[in-house]
C-alpha cells in the first residue's frame, strides 16, 4: 500500500515521493541495535539512515509502526487521531518484553495524569494550568538569574580546573532553574534527583523489571514529597509553580489532587532531565568540531542558531511514542485503533530529505527546526527555557575558558535510549 513522502524544506513546501509501509525484518533488527547495543548507543546514527533508507514507515514484527523521515514523524505527532492512549489498558510498553506486562501498565497508569501522558481534554485542561509561565516572554525575565547561576558555575569549575562536566554543571544549572521555577528548596533537589532518573526510566522502551519496579516506586515517593509540599503551600503561598498549583485545585473541582501533584513532578523532572543532556550532548558535539566551537566564541551572538542546531545533531530526546485513539491512516494506509507508532525524532533531524548536508554540523544553519521538543499539541512546553539556558550557558563557557580538553575521548553513553545523555564528560578547562 502506497504512502508518500514529503521532500520538503523548513517551511514545509513539499514535493511528493510515494513511499510503502512495508515489514522489513532488517529495520527490526537495526531498531534493536539502537536500542540495546553500546556501539548503538555510542553512535545511533548510521543505523537511523539505515533505517530511513530501507523504508521511512515500517512496521515491525513486534507490533508497532515506525517512522523515522522528517515529514513522517511531523505528520504522526500532529495528527490528533494519534495520542497517548496511555489508558493503562494498552500498557505503554513497546516492544514484546513489556507488552502488556502488568507492571509496566502500572506504571503508566500511574504517570497518566499529567499532561504529558493525557490526551484531549484532560491534556488541555492540564497544559493550560500552566503554560502561562513558559511563554517566551515569561522565560526572558528569567535571563539575569540564569546568567546569574552560570556564572557561578563557571567560577567553580574555573577554580577546579578539572572537573566531570555533567555533574559540574550541566545537572545543576537546569536543576537549579526549575526548582526555583516550581519552588523546591535548594537543599533537598540533590536528594530527590536519583528519583527523577528512576521514574524518567520508565519511559524507556526497554528496560529490567527491576527497573520498572523502581520507577514505580519512585512515582509514589515523589507523590508523597510534593504532596507535602503542595499543602505547605497551602498554609504558607510563595511565588513560585507550587502555590499557583495548589490555588488552581482549590478553585477549580474539575482537578484532582492526583493531577496536581503529578503537574509538579513532571515540571520538575522535565525541566532538567532534558536540558542537562542538550548541555553535555551539546558540549562533547562543539569539542569534537573545533572549528564550530572557534566560530561560536568568536561570534557571540550566535547563540540561538547554535543551540537549535545542536539540538538537531544530537537530541536529547530520540523517540516518541504515538497510539491510535480511533481509525486514522498514514498517508493513506489504514491505522486501527490501539495501533502504537514509533516516532524516531533523533532519525528525523538527520533526514537529508529535510535538512540540507544533514551529516553536518553548521552552527549558523538557518531555517531549521529540529524534531527534538515534538510537535503538535505535546510540543515542549519548556522550549524557551532549555533554549535560553542552553545559549546563556554554552556562551558563556566558550566566552570564559581559553581550552576545554576532552579528557576521556569516548565518554560513556547513559544505558537509555528515549532520553540520550552522557554519563560523564570530564575535562580540564583552561
Ligand atoms: C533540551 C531540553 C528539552 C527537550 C529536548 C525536551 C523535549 C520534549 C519533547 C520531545 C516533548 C514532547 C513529548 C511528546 O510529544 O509526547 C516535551 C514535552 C514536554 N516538556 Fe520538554 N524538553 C526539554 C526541556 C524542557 C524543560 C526545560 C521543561 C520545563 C518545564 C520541559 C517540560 C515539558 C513538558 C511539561 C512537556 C509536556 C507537554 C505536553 O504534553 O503538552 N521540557 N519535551
């Protein structure tokens, strides 16, 4: 059955290929290399253009559908038949390890009440909660404590001079950003990080049912540690994301206490599991191009273009997930309900089809718009933010040290797929 493919530009005009859905058991197999080899992991890359190559929709042997061309994954992740469908029901796992497992399903149905795993309408009644405070001009007035924070960051790892990157900075900085942002005091963000990292695994695709088990757990002790905190703000209301949420429950009956405290988690999770890799992922990509980090520190003002283009090379966040709620199709072929999709955003900013000379890293690229926040009405609500904090720290680290040597040219990749990161970058900084 035909499907077509868009040849297009960042402004979407499209030149129309027809394309099939096909099953391809050589794209089951390089899907399996990215997702639980190390040389994969190292480097996924190859294998997407191997996959997009060999057939840009496909469906697996396992199930679900996978989409990896730019156009596609655009098309799946705005169509509105394609959702969450996160109803614990289909359980969220992916491939035939966690189908249908009903611990996996636990913990979906446990993450579903936040806007990230909800669907219309509760995702509209959810995201609107609070989106207010991330729009872009809400975010500018952020601009002097950020650069605040960097600054200090930079003093410290000035004064080190060695330093393992990741824990150095690129943790704290968006930690510190967002637990202000949402109000978790500065003394217990440390703690409830390895929480975080537990819960974000969940979302793999792949993972141990230990893993999963731990995830769970670490929803239900996150639940009770902002829950706490919700009714402490209660009785004492200060400025930050905590205290509008607990006014919003009180005024309006439609929220459940549940979805507010899941609000909260998912704020903060979000806002620095993401951003600390665009850091590192963006760091080891400048270092590893030395002329693009040379053009970077003599041009300051290249900030915005070189944040969105290192998020395009090397996202920190490589998959989405899409489930039909109703009949729909792909360009044509038909979709049945339940049917899941894999959207391979990191495959997708790497579509020659879309993005000119795609293998390369070119700072000043224009017109482009990489895959890496989604698109459609999940779209990233922290956009702006990782944007702001990404150019106000990489320009400021280029701006304040001479020499930035890689001391460990291969660092090792996090074991995790959806969400890609380093585990440790270490460097000597001059
Ligand atoms: C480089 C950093 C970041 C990346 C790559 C990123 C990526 C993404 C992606 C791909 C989605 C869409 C998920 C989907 O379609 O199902 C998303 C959603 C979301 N992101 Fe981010 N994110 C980043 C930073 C942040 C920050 C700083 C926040 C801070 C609040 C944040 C909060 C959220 C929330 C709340 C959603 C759910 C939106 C919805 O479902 O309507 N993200 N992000």
């Amino acid at each position: 059955m035909n499907s077509v493919r868009h040849r297009g530009t960042a402004h979407g005009d499209a030149e129309l290929t027809p394309v099939s859905i096909v099953s391809d058991p050589m794209v089951d197999g390089l899907l399996m290399q990215v997702l639980i080899t190390p040389e994969g992991r190292a480097d996924p890359y190859p294998l997407y253009a191997q996959i997009r190559a060999a057939a840009p929709v496909c469906r697996t042997s396992f199930g679900p559908l996978v989409v990896s061309g730019y156009a596609d994954c655009l098309a799946v992740l705005r169509d509105p038949r394609l959702g969450r469908g996160a109803d614990g029901s289909r359980g969220g796992g992916l491939l035939p390890s966690g189908d249908g497992s009903s611990s996996r399903g636990e913990f979906f149905e446990r993450s579903r009440h936040n806007m990230l795993l909800a669907d219309p309408p509760d995702h509209t009644r959810l995201r609107q909660l609070v989106s207010r405070t991330f729009t872009p001009r809400r975010v500018d007035e952020l601009r002097p404590a950020v650069q605040a924070l960097v600054t200090q960051l930079l003093d410290d790892m000035a004064e080190a001079g060695e330093v393992e990157f990741m824990s150095a900075f690129a943790l704290p900085l968006p930690m510190a950003v967002i637990g202000e942002l949402v109000g978790v005091p500065a003394e217990e963000r440390a703690v409830l990080q390895p929480l975080v990292r537990a819960v974000a695994k969940g979302i793999e695709p792949i993972l141990t049912e230990e893993e999963n088990q731990a995830a769970i757990a670490g929803i239900e002790e996150l639940g009770g540690y902002f829950g706490d905190l919700l009714e402490e703000r209660r009785r004492r209301p200060a400025d930050d994301l905590l205290t509008g949420l607990a006014e919003a429950r009180d005024r309006d009956d439609r929220l459940t206490d549940y979805e507010v405290v899941s609000t909260a988690i998912l704020l903060f999770a979000a806002g620095f599991e993401t951003t600390t890799n665009l850091l590192g992922n963006g760091l080891l990509a400048l270092l590893r191009h030395p002329d693009q980090l040379a053009a970077w520190r003599a041009d300051p003002g290249l900030g915005p273009t070189a944040v969105d283009e290192l998020l395009r090379w090397d996202s920190p966040v490589q998959l989405n997930l899409r489930a039909a709620l109703e009949p729909a199709d792909l360009h044509g072929e038909p979709i049945e309900p339940g049917q899941r999709i894999i959207v391979l955003q990191g495959a997708a900013n790497r579509d020659g089809l879309h993005f000119p000379e795609p293998e390369t890293l070119d700072l000043a690229r224009a017109d482009n718009v990489p895959m890496s926040f989604g698109a459609g009405i999940h779209y990233c609500i922290g956009a702006a933010l990782a944007r702001m904090e990404a150019d106000l720290a990489l320009t400021g680290l280029l701006q304040r040290f001479e020499t930035i040597e890689l001391l460990d040219d291969e660092p090792e990749w996090r074991a995790s797929f959806t969400l890609r990161g380093l585990l440790a970058l270490p460097l000597r900084v001059h």
